[in-house]
C-alpha cells in the first residue's frame, strides 16, 4: 500500500506549529531568524512546540548565516541541550571555503547527535559538486534526507537535476530521501510526484502575510490536498 507524501513545514514557535499540523503537516523544521535564513532555536523553543504538537520535529543546528560551520565545538554542545530538552531529529550542513563539504564539522556535529536522524539541508544546492558531496557523506549515521531545490536559484532553476537524482535512488550516496524545497510551489508537484519524489519542505509559502505572520493552517491544507491528489491527477 503507499503511503502519503511528507509534508514538512517550517516553524518559528509552538502557534505555527499547531497551525501547521492542523493543517496537515507531518512534519516540522524548527528555525529561528528567518531574516539569517534559519538559525537554530533555544532549548526553550522546542520544548514549548513539542508540548505543543505530536508530529516530528526537526531541530535546525546553524549558529550564523551561510554554510560555514563557525565554532563547532559550540555547535556540539547546543546539540547536546537540545538532545537534553528531548530533540531526537537535526537539520545541518557546512561547506568549506572552496564549496566542499566540511567532512570535520559534519563528523563532530553528527557525533554528538549520537545516532539521532538527520536532514543535510540547502547546503548542497551551494555545493562545487553535489555528487562528491553525497558520497562523501553517504556513510555518516543518521543521515536520511536531502532538502534541496536542485539549484541555489530554487525550483525553477533546479528541477532537471531533482529529476535526475529522482532516477538514480538506489546508488551510492543517492540512497537518502529527496526532501524539495526552496522556490517550490505547487505547480511543481505533479511532475515531482510522477518522477517518484514523496517528499515536500516549505517555509513561505504557508505564510500568505510573509515572515511577520504566522503559519497559515489553511495554506498547508491546501498543500496537503493537492500532494493527497492521485497520483498524475492535475491541479485543480
């Protein structure tokens, strides 16, 4: 029997979260400062939006704009407060100066998250070369999904490469889930879902009055209709 596409939504605080499980999100992204592109919320935070909802929660590990790690041994131990406040599901990924994966501060990172799930984020769509990135990641615990829009540029730009990572599911380093996101909008999905893609991350638009407002139950309902739609049906 198949099961239904995820739909993952990006939440500031415990009224989004609810507005979005309401609404039939299965899953959150937990961020703060949108303005930085998403840094990881306090202890504080998540404990509020886990007594707040029941669906899974993925804790964003970003101390600072851009991919660069910065202090990583201070990263480590947020994971850990954040692994103590009850989080058992991350988001992060760094880059080296040169587009890289920073191998060193993705190890220590995912060391202290201790086996806990993991979402190696945007990272890659700034990555030199995507797929050395994923092999060289392709062995690390825990990892068990890409969030990518395919191009730094998002969607639009970066569709024929989601669709052709779609095709090599089952290689080496493309065994993780394609999580799309980034300039995603829903005139994108059926064709992701034709090509196989089950899984959908969206931050703005669930929010019809921008960053300033809250999560939009009914935004996220209607996601969820349409990623529900028969597989190869249109939009309605």
């Amino acid at each position: 029997m198949s099961t239904r596409a995820v739909l993952e939504v990006i939440a500031l605080d415990a009224g989004d979260a609810v507005a979005a499980q309401a609404g039939g999100a299965d899953r959150l992204e937990l961020v703060t400062d949108m303005a930085a592109d998403g840094l990881t919320p306090s202890p504080r935070t998540f404990s509020a939006i886990r007594a707040a909802v029941d669906i899974d929660l993925r804790v964003m590990l970003r101390l600072a704009d851009g991919f660069a790690a910065g202090d990583v041994g201070r990263l480590a131990g947020v994971a850990g407060e954040l692994r103590g406040a009850g989080a058992d599901q991350f988001v992060l990924g760094f880059l080296d100066a040169g587009g890289g994966v920073d191998l060193d501060a993705v190890e220590r990172v995912v060391a202290a998250l201790d086996g806990c799930r993991w979402t190696f984020h945007r990272a890659i769509d700034r990555a030199a070369d995507r797929d050395a990135l994923r092999k060289e990641l392709a062995d690390l615990p825990g990892l068990d999904t890409y969030l990518t829009a395919g191009a730094a540029e998002g969607v639009d730009e970066g569709l024929p490469t989601l669709l052709t990572e779609a095709r090599r599911r089952g290689e080496p380093g493309y065994g993780q889930t394609l999580l799309v996101g980034g300039g995603l909008r829903l005139g994108h999905v059926p064709e992701l879902l034709s090509a196989g893609i089950d899984a959908f991350h969206i931050g703005g638009a669930a929010r019809p009055d921008g960053w300033a407002g809250p999560v939009s139950e009914e935004a996220v309902r209607e996601w969820r209709r349409t990623l529900d739609l028969p597989r190869g049906a249109g939009l309605r």
